[in-house]
C-alpha cells in the first residue's frame, strides 16, 4: 500500500493515520472498536492492568 494511504492494510477498518504518520508513530482506533458491545477494555501494561471504560454520558475513563 502506497504510503499516502488513509487506511493501512492488516490493522483493521477502523484504524487511520494522520497525514505524514506511519503506522510505527501513530495509530488512530475509533473507541467503540477498542470496547466492544460492553463499553469496557482491561489494558495490561508495565505489569499492571488498565480499565478503559465509557461512561454513560459517552466519555472515557482510564482506571488502575
């Protein structure tokens, strides 16, 4: 894929880059991808785990 492509092969649809990115530096994921149907992502980073979650007012919280 030519390198001026919005979209990036193999990350999925809804992921996109800014113009002038790589997937390498920055990726951009619409939420409701990352939360699914229940609105809740545990991340696990640095041996800890994360809860993103959307609240009932559309927003997103990130917990510890």
């Amino acid at each position: 894929m030519n390198k001026n492509s919005r979209t990036e092969a193999g990350v999925g649809e809804g992921v996109r880059l800014s113009e002038g990115s790589t997937e390498a530096a920055v990726r951009r994921v619409r939420s409701d991808m990352l939360l699914g149907p229940g609105g809740v992502l545990i991340i696990e980073h640095a041996g800890r785990e994360y809860c993103l979650r959307q609240t009932s007012t559309g927003k997103l919280i990130l917990t510890a």
